[in-house]
C-alpha cells in the first residue's frame, strides 16, 4: 500500500515565482491546490515540502486520490 513515506519520497515538480521585493510563491500542479509563499527562495521550498506533506496527508485521510508527479 502506498503510504505517506512513499508519496513524499516522490519528486513533484513545481512553479517558483518570486516578486520583485524577494518573497516567493511556489505552487505543485500534479497536487491541486498544494501552494505556498514565504519571504525568500529557502523558506517558500522549505515550506513546499511541508504543503506537500500537508496535502498527501489530508488526501490520505480523506481516501482521495494522490497522483504521482508528471514531468514538466
């Protein structure tokens, strides 16, 4: 059975913008509505790992479906 560990392990691609005043905003188009922003590039990736952890966990929960990534 596919768990958490598996789905996190798993690399999923992304969109990284950043605004002219430094902060970012990341989103995970295999994983609908998994965003996040932070203040720099560091903080918003680190925060993209915990979105994504966030929203394998929810989906898990609810017994949605978890796509795998697909490659840009």
């Amino acid at each position: 059975m596919k768990n958490l560990k598996y789905y996190h392990d798993l690399k999923y691609p992304f969109i990284l913008e950043q605004d002219e005043d430094g902060s970012c905003f990341i989103q995970y188009p295999d994983l609908p509505g998994c965003m996040t922003c932070g203040a720099t590039i560091e903080e918003t990736l680190a925060m993209g790992e915990d979105a994504i952890k966030s929203w394998i966990e929810s989906a898990l929960r609810d017994g949605d479906n978890v796509p795998e990534p697909n490659c840009l």
